[in-house]
C-alpha cells in the first residue's frame, strides 16, 4: 500500500511508520510526507530518508477552500491507498474529504469522543480521568469524530503533567498507528456505519 503521511510538527508518529515501512514485509511504504508549514522536524524526517515532501502554507492561498483543494490535488497526484494525518494541525475541507474521505485516518491522543480537539491531554487530565489514550479514526466533517478503527489505553499518574501524560500517550500512539495501519494495508478493510472491519470478510 502507498502511505502519503501529513504532519505539522515532530514527526514522531512519522518516523514510526518510515522505521515499520523499512521492512518490505511491512505491506507499506510512505510515498510523501505533507505539511501545512516549513522548517519542521516531520519533514527533515522524511528528507533524511530521500521521501518526497511537499508544504502547503494556508497563508499562500487567497482562501482557505483553495488551500484545502491545492491540498487534495497534491495527495492525489501520489495515489495513496492510505492518508495518514499524524500530528497534522488542520482540519481538512469539503474538497479534501470529497476526494480522499474513506481512505484518510487520523490520530487523536485522546480516547474519543473524550476530549475532542488540540488539547486532548491537558482536557483529560484537567477532567481527573484515571484512564487515557489514543485513538486512531477514519476522518469524517467533524473534529475528530469519525468512525474508530483503533484505541489504546494510558493510565494517568499523580504527578503528571499534560506533557508528561502526552508524551506516555505517544508511546502507544505510535504502536497503535504502526501495528494498525499495517494490518490495514496488509488485509484490506471496510467501513460500515460506524463500524470498521479489517480483514477477513472485507471486500
Ligand atoms: C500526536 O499525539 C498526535 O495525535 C497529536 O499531536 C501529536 C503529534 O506528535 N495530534 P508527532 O508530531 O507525531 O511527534
């Protein structure tokens, strides 16, 4: 499967999945890596590894609409099986999900529909949850609300503070994104209502 990662900062989802993708018995490999800014650690992760990049800075653009349709026709032009938004910190438009919605996934580090949105950590930890996590999705209109292909759970600690508690989320974030990302690309999958099958019995 042709993987085209989006990031917007460390890349260290990114860079599990460049690692997993070494291995040809993998079943995927990244063909680009997308930003919507320059000159951040996700693309030099890429650029290290002789993967196409690509940036699509929304001040460029007269709109944001045309931003999110040159956004969509770049994706294309590499014809990705998957698109994995791994830290990417925009939400994708009508002509995006008009193009690429049942192939786009996100991942969101938080346990949804708990605490939706850009501080999923410091939400959970504000809330006094005992239990966290991550969670991995089929991108839908909403902010992180689509169909759940996959959770982890991280235990919350006394002393933990919101980065604390994020970085231990990432941990299992990044397994959950390599193991399940791979099983996808290796079996094929299907989505259902709200449902997502992997594997045996997909079309
Ligand atoms: C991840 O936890 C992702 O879920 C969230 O931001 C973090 C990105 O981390 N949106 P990295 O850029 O992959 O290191």
């Amino acid at each position: 499967s042709r993987l085209v990662v989006l990031v917007s900062g460390s890349g260290t989802n990114l860079q599990a999945l460049l690692d997993a993708a070494a291995d040809p018995a993998y079943g995927a490999r990244v063909v680009a890596v997308g930003s919507d800014r320059d000159d951040i650690e996700g693309l030099r992760r890429a650029d290290r590894l002789g993967v196409e990049t690509f940036v699509h800075r929304v001040g460029d653009y007269e709109s944001r609409a045309e931003w999110d349709v040159a956004l969509a026709a770049t994706v294309a032009s590499y014809a990705p099986d998957l698109v994995v938004c791994a830290g990417f910190m925009k939400l994708l438009g009508p002509a995006f999900l008009a193009e690429h919605a049942g192939r786009t996934l996100n991942t969101h580090p938080a346990l949804s529909p708990s605490f939706p949105g850009m501080h999923g950590p410091a939400d959970a930890l504000e809330y006094g949850v005992k239990v966290t996590g991550c969670t991995l999705f089929v991108v839908d209109g909403g902010v992180d609300t689509g169909p759940i292909v996959d959770q982890r759970t991280v235990r919350v600690h006394d002393d933990d503070t919101a980065e604390t508690l994020h970085e231990r989320i990432k941990v299992e974030e990044r397994k959950m994104l390599v193991e399940t990302v791979g099983r996808m690309a290796r079996r094929g999958w299907t989505v259902e209502g709200r449902r997502v099958l992997i594997g045996a019995g997909t079309a």
